[in-house]
C-alpha cells in the first residue's frame, strides 16, 4: 500500500524520538538534577515529581501517533533543551549541559521535521489514504508560533513552582490564568497540526480550515496535473503566505472554494480552475500523484 512505502523510513526518525525521551532520565536526568541542587526542598521536590510527571506523559504520547501528540512531542523536545539551559544557570556542569543540550536539540529538531509530523499525522488516518501537512503561515512562523509555544508550557509548570516557592498569592492567579492560557496556546498549535493534503482512493483532498471553510474533493478524473508552480502563475492561491516550494494543482474543470468567512453565503464562493498548496513534503506529494496515478 502507498501509506507504508511513504512512512516505513519516516518511522525511523520517530523511534529516534521515541528511543530519546525514553532515555532521558538517565542521560540529561542527572545534569537536570544538579541544577536543582541549590533550590529550596519545597521547589526542587516539587519540580522533580513534575518533571517526572510531564516525561510520562510526553513517553505516552510518543507512542500515541495523532496530531494532539505531535504537538506534546515537539512542545517537550523544547522545553527539554530550555530545562538543561536553566539546569547551567543553576549550577550544573556546562560542559554536561552543552553535551546534554546539543543532543536534545538535535532530536527536537527531529520531531519538528516533516517525515515525523507525517507519520504522527497519519496515525488517524483511513484505509488507504495518506495525509501530508500543509507548512504554517511564514507569518506564524516569525513571532506568533514560538510565543504560543511559550505561553502553552509556561502557563503549564509556572503557577505550581511559584506555589512550590510560597508565592501563594502569584501562584494561586498564574495557576488559574495560565491553566486557561495554556489551553488557548495548545488549541491553536493543535489546529495547525489538521492542516493537510490528503491522498484519497478517489483523488485528493484540501483539509485547511484557513483557507476553505470545508474540506474540498479534487476528484481523480478532475486533476490534470500536480507540479511545482511558476512564480508567474495565476491560480488561486491557498498557501497562506507559506515560504518554501509552492506546487499548482491544475484542474480539468473549475471546482466551487469557500473561504472560511463567518458569513455563510454562496456569493462567497469562487471557481478555480487551479490552486496553490504549500505541502510540507512537496516532493512526497508529487510522487504519490504519480504513484496512485492522478498525473503522469
């Protein structure tokens, strides 16, 4: 089937992943560890059972692949490489810190990879189908995605160490506000995560809610041609604003888009005869147009 060739070597970078956080109590635990030391009782107790709390959780997940999991994954990643950064200002060996630090880098630049958000996206996927990701909005990527990324684990470990530290007043409010903060900042990570192309049995699908208000059939019989798209070309665009290799989707015969307005009308509605898409693997996604024979 289509989805196991295009996954099976993908896989390889998610056990990566996987084989990493697995291992991370015992390699950059101790580092993690000896920046704790000079902390209060309260504090440093406090942050182990939640770094042991969150390393459950994140392993869980790894396993788990699905888009909210993604997330999780690449969000922990993260947070791991700033948690050895903060362990050296501690007091922990910088030379253990560095080692510690370069390596989990590597791998949470891993998970951030497409072959890995591929496979975790497809893991709710049907019968045979396979999901590619649509790149981000460059504009997301300049400022709004990394704050949101740190507003979301922020308001998860913040309030419980200011309370660990006995700011009962600060930490009771930053608790309560950045619960609600960190929900809003996942919300909107997760929602880039269900983003896709979708390589379907009887074509392929558009599945952005920022650029079409619903998921749209490109049926097999419809698609003329898939191919990376001329910087002079007139179709209507859905990338967002996305950097990178744009590919065009030529079509047969025009098919109805609605842009995702809350005013729900069809004089919303225009005919393209041909869209751009941003795919994360745009070269993935031409083969697999070949493969399944929706072009030449």
């Amino acid at each position: 089937m289509g989805w196991v060739r295009v996954l099976g070597g993908d896989r390889v970078w998610v056990w990566a992943v996987r084989g990493w956080w697995a291992a991370l109590p015992f390699t950059a635990g101790p580092v993690l560890a000896d920046g704790l030391q000079e902390t209060s009782a309260a504090w440093r107790t406090t942050a182990s059972v939640g770094l042991w709390v969150l390393w459950g959780i994140v392993l869980a997940g790894a396993l788990l692949a699905h888009p909210a999991t993604l997330v999780l994954v690449r969000l922990a990643g993260l947070s791991a490489v700033a948690a050895l950064v903060w362990a050296g200002l501690g007091g922990a060996d910088w030379d253990e810190v560095a080692l510690m630090a370069a390596v989990t880098g590597a791998l949470a630049a891993v998970a951030l990879s497409a072959p890995v958000g591929q496979v975790f996206v497809n893991g709710i996927s049907y019968g045979d189908e396979v999901r590619l990701l649509l790149r981000p909005p460059a504009v997301l990527l300049a400022g709004p995605l990394p704050a949101a990324a740190v507003v979301t684990v922020g308001g998860v470990v913040s309030g419980p160490l200011l309370l660990a530290a006995e700011q009962w007043a600060w930490g009771g409010i930053v608790t309560t506000a950045g619960g609600a903060v960190a929900v809003l900042g996942g919300r909107s990570l997760y929602s880039l995560t269900r983003r896709w192309v979708v390589f379907v049995p009887a074509g392929l699908v558009l599945h952005d809610h920022l650029a079409v208000r619903d998921p749209v059939l490109m049926r097999r019989r419809a698609v003329a041609a898939l191919e990376p798209a001329p910087k002079s070309s007139d179709a209507v665009d859905l990338t967002q604003g996305a950097a990178g290799l744009l590919l065009e989707l030529s079509l047969s015969q025009p098919i109805p888009l609605t842009p995702p307005t809350r005013r729900k009308s069809r004089t919303d509605e225009i005919q393209a005869g041909s869209i751009l898409v941003a795919p994360s693997r745009p070269g993935e996604a031409v083969a697999l147009a070949r493969q399944r024979q929706l072009v030449q």
